[in-house]
C-alpha cells in the first residue's frame, strides 16, 4: 500500500483528516502488508477477526482464475441457506410480500451463467439487496465516519454488497450468518430471484 493512502486512513481515523468516507473506497486494492493491515484495523473492535475475514477474501479473490470446483448440489444447499438467512433482513423490515416471494418459488441450478447475471436486475432480486444492504448498514455499532469508510472500502474489494456484508458482520449487531454467500462465492457461486424462481449457478468465465 502506499504510504500515503496510509498514513491519510490514520490521520482520518483519528480526527486529524477530513475525507469523505467514499476516498477509501479503494483501499484493498492495493497488496497490504501484515503490519499495514494491522494499522488499518487498530481502530476498530474484533480486529482479528476482520482482519481474517479481509484475508480470507484475498485469498479467494487471488485464487479465483485457478478453481474449477463445479459443485451444483453444493451450490443449491449454499444459495438456500444464504437466501434464508438474507430473508431476516426484509422480515425485520417489514417487507412480507418478497419474503413470501422468495419461500415459494423452486430452486434451480443452471450451467448458463449469464442467465443469472441477466436475472440479477429482476426487482425482487434488487429488493432482496437492497433491503438487506439498508437493514446492515442500520445496525453499524458506531456512526464514527471512520466506519463508514471502511463499510466503503470492503465493498470496493469485490464490489459485491454479500461480500460486503460478511466483511463488516463484526462491526454491526446482526445476528444474520453472511457466511454462507462467501463460501458460495467461493465455488464461484451465486444466484438470482425472480418472481418464480432462484437460479443458481457458477461462473467459470
């Protein structure tokens, strides 16, 4: 990492700098050492425990073009329990009728990748983010701006809001398991809701 990127994340966290929180938004971009990555972290609780999670994205990130894993069943039950769990946002919302949507449509895994991606602009799978993105963001466990800048910076990691939000689960007081969709991505998963079904697939491309 640069230094100065650095060394403006410390001054920021410490009231010295004002940025807005979207400057960091590319912070991960960059390789980070273990000893930079314990000063970004030095400012929050759990510090471990995000500073595993950041690594183990990496990790993937880093290995993405080397895995072939094509594992449908693994994929289906992985895309299951991460809709389950993304589903207590909207509940918690008041959001009923997609919660109703997304119990009773039928799962299905597809070889076609980009049908996925083309279903990702459906409305109820836009709602589905969008209600859980706000009900994560509204349980932050502080409103310092330093956190939101780090809610910026991981998700400008993957630009994927489900990686977002299991790298920020130890900042929040949620209760819902983000784990599921990191192990899916994983596997190179991810999956779509329509108004008649999930779909499910991997992308091998």
């Amino acid at each position: 990492m640069e230094y100065d990127t650095l060394n403006k994340w410390c001054n920021f966290c410490e009231g010295n700098l004002i940025l807005e929180p979207s400057y960091f938004l590319t912070m991960f971009h960059d390789v980070i050492s273990d000893r930079e990555i314990e000063e970004i972290f030095k400012y929050f609780p759990c510090a471990s425990e995000l500073i595993d999670r950041v690594r183990n994205v990496q990790a993937v990130m880093h290995n993405l073009g080397c895995l072939d894993n094509r594992d449908p069943v693994q994929c289906l039950e992985l895309a299951a329990r991460d809709l389950s769990e993304r589903l207590k946002a909207s509940l918690l919302l008041g959001d009923e009728a997609l919660v109703d949507v997304a119990k009773s449509v039928p799962k299905r895994f597809i070889s076609d990748y980009s049908m996925v991606r083309a279903a990702q602009s459906d409305t109820w799978n836009i709602g589905l983010i969008e209600n859980a993105n706000d009900y994560v963001n509204s349980v932050m466990i502080s409103r310092e701006l330093h956190y939101y800048a780090i809610f910026e910076a991981f998700y400008g990691m993957t630009t994927l809001f489900p990686i977002k939000w299991y790298l920020c689960a130890p900042l929040t007081g949620t209760t819902i398991d983000f784990s599921n969709f990191f192990k899916l991505w994983e596997l190179h998963g991810d999956y779509a809701l329509t108004g008649t079904e999930l779909l499910i697939s991997q992308d091998f491309n």
